[in-house]
C-alpha cells in the first residue's frame, strides 16, 4: 500500500494498512502507542479502531526527516 500523500484526503487507516505502510507489526505498534511514541488509534466501532491518516503520514514523516 502506498503512503497516504499531502494531497490525498484525510481519512481512517485500519490496522492492515497502518501496518503495511509503516513495515511495523501488530504488537510492536501499539507497544509504540501505549510509550506516546506512535499515533494513537480512534474507536470507530464497537469492536473496531482506525488511525488518522495525516498523523500517521506526518510520524512517517518525521522518522524519515531525523536521518541524516
């Protein structure tokens, strides 16, 4: 999946997706979610939750920015 770009619409990622984009799996995303080191998920369901998907990018993006 490619990553959300500036000029796409801001929308909910599910996990699936967050996943594929950032290369990370389940658990290690939301032991990054639960240290305040990733973005945290929304409930958008009884039983479901997605993630922003301009946070997301913009965490992408700043991981991306740090390296020299």
């Amino acid at each position: 999946m490619a990553m959300p770009t500036p000029t796409e619409p801001r929308r909910i990622m599910r996990l699936p997706e967050v996943q594929a984009i950032t290369g990370f799996g389940r658990a290690w995303i939301y032991h990054l979610m639960n240290e305040g080191k990733f973005p945290k998920a929304c409930r958008i369901g009884t039983r479901a939750v997605g993630w922003d998907s301009e946070a997301v990018r913009e965490w992408i993006e700043s991981r991306l920015g740090s390296r020299a």
